[in-house]
C-alpha cells in the first residue's frame, strides 16, 4: 500500500479548538447581570434614570459606528459591546447629571478609549470608566463652558426628591446621618445609578462567574482587601460596621464586579488577578482615607489597568508542554548539562 493511500490528512487553519461562546452572548450576559440594578435604579428615579440609561446606550452605538466610519474600518458584525459599555457609564452617574455630560463621557469612553485604540480587545483602560474620569477631569477646563452654553437645555422628566441628600460615600466621610446597613445591602437611593442595591450587584456578578465570563479572584481580592483596611484604620468610628459600609458604597461593588474583571484590562493568570485585586483595594483606601473620596474606586482601577501588562509578563503561564530545566551530568564532562523539553 503506497504512502499516499495511508495518510488521510485534513489541513486547517488554526484555531483548531472551538467553542460555542462568542462576543455578542458574552455581552448579552453581561447586560443581564446588570438588569437588576438597573431596575433598582429605575425603582428610585424614575423616567431620569431610564432616559439616563438609553440616551448612554444610543449614544455609545452611534459613537462606534460614526468613528468606525470616520477610521475607513471595515464594519464588523454587531457584538453588543458598544451598549454594554454605555449602560456602564450610565450606572456610574447620579440620576440629575446633565444629559450633555453622559453624552461626552460616553463618546469619549467609547469613540477614544475604544476604538482610537483598536476597537473592542485592544483598549489598555477600561472604557466606561475612561469616559466617566474624563469628564470630572476636564469639568474645570471644559464642561464649566459646555454647562453654561447647554443649561438653557436641561430637562427633567420627573421629579425627584431623594438627590438632594448626601450621597453614603459622603456620609461616610464625615460619620454622621448614614443609613443602615440593611438599607445598603437591599435598595437605596444614594449616589450613583449603580450604587443604589448592593444585593442586584451580587447576583449579577453570582451570574456572570456562573457563566463563566469572569473569576471570583478579582472581586473578592478587592472586596477582602478593601474590608480589611477599613477594619484596620478606619473602625474608630463605627467599629465592625465600618468595612461594610465601605463595601456597599462609592462603587465599590460595581467597579470591583463589572469594571475590575473587564477581559481586556485585566490580568488572565489567577496569580494576576489577585495581585491586581489587592492592588485596587490598596488605592481605594489610599483616596478614601487620605484623599478626595469621590471617584476613588474608577482612578483606582484605572490606575491599576496601565499595570496589567507588567503583572501578565510577572506572572505568566509557562508555554504549553514545558517544564522545568533540569541538571543532568553527561558522560565524561565535570560540568553539568542544563535540558529542558
């Protein structure tokens, strides 16, 4: 039997391993673990909040396409992750931010933070929260004139009487006129549109590491890590509770379950992971307790996210099939042979 009978071979390109999952399911599971605290925020405020979260979402489809257009790059098949990023960015403002400032945030988050750099799988920070620093960077410079020239378009389409209190990161600060723990932990109307039920938080981030499209290590690294600082420097006031109250406000759950654990922007060893966990935390404490409160968990993980590629080569995974390098002494030679497979 000649050679060529023998041999039946299929040649392929790579990738040779499949699988089911993609990018638009993969969006599509995120905006559902986002659906409850949506909801909860929506519960509290209403038609603002709703218009809050579609006019983010509209505008962060129209930024893509339009800079899409405006790179001559070729039109990728719809993935979901343009709304994804903009309901983000919604869940990161207070229900009376001007529309024409979640509209910059968004463009920005998404028209430069994403796709000047690459589109989606190339951006170094997180997009959402790229766009909502950017607008408290530039307030002073910018958004102060933009205000002035835009008020005469500002609306409301309902009333709202609870964003008129003080938000419980800024209770916090101060130590007085917080609410309960309980009242954290199941639903409440302080703060940003995504700070308002840190249970809707959980069990959308429960459902997404059930999904299997982030791992428990980054959460919790920041959560343990952010409990225990608090507990340590910080439980003068309000003994065992003081942590708690840290974790149920200032966006410590949406930025450590939603934004920490983006694909792109973090790191893919679990020794990564929880090193960039911690190293979160660390900066959270470091601005609530020695510095400006607000924002303190976004320039956290934003900080943390120009680190990631210098944590992946720390702690990189060695290459498929090898191993250690071993000492082997070879026949009639004093020194010994290093070999690796």
């Amino acid at each position: 039997m000649s050679m060529s009978s023998e041999l039946n071979l299929s040649v392929s390109t790579s990738p040779h391993l499949r699988s089911k999952e993609n990018v638009p399911n993969a969006m599509r599971d995120v905006a559902v673990s986002l659906l409850p605290v949506s909801a909860v925020s929506i519960y509290w405020f209403g038609l603002n909040a709703l218009f809050l979260i579609v006019l983010c979402m509209a505008t962060a489809l129209l930024t893509e396409v339009v800079f899409r257009k405006m790179l001559n790059r070729r039109s990728k098949r719809f993935d979901g992750s343009s709304l994804v990023t903009g309901l983000l960015i919604a869940l990161c403002f207070t229900v009376n931010t001007s529309w024409w400032t979640a509209v910059i945030a968004t463009v920005i988050g998404v028209g430069i933070a994403k796709e000047l750099m690459g589109g989606i799988g190339w951006n170094l920070f997180n997009p959402a929260l790229f766009g909502r620093v950017s607008v408290v960077i530039f307030a002073p410079l910018l958004l102060n004139e933009v205000n002035i020239a835009f008020k005469p378009l500002g609306f409301s389409l309902s009333t709202v009487d609870v964003v008129t209190q003080a938000t419980p990161l800024a209770l916090l600060k101060y130590g007085s006129g917080l609410p309960s723990l309980s009242s954290l932990f199941l639903s409440f109307p302080g703060g940003a549109l995504g700070e308002t039920s840190a249970l809707a938080l959980i069990a959308g981030g429960a459902y997404l590491i059930y999904r299997k499209h982030i791992r428990w290590q980054t959460p919790v690294s920041i959560i343990a890590t952010v409990f225990v600082i608090a507990l340590l420097l910080d439980s003068g006031r309000l003994g065992i509770a003081a942590p708690l109250y840290h974790i149920f406000s200032g966006g410590v759950l949406l930025g450590a379950i939603f934004m920490a654990t983006d694909w792109v922007t973090s790191p893919i060893t679990t020794k990564g992971k929880i090193i960039f966990g911690v190293s979160v935390g660390i900066l959270i404490m470091v601005f609530r307790l020695f510095l400006a409160p607000v924002e303190g968990t976004a320039f956290s993980i934003l900080i943390m996210n120009a680190f990631v590629p210098y944590i992946d080569r720390a702690t990189k995974r060695p290459r498929f099939g090898e191993v250690a390098a071993t000492a082997k002494m070879a026949p009639g030679v004093s020194q010994p042979v290093q070999r690796s497979v």
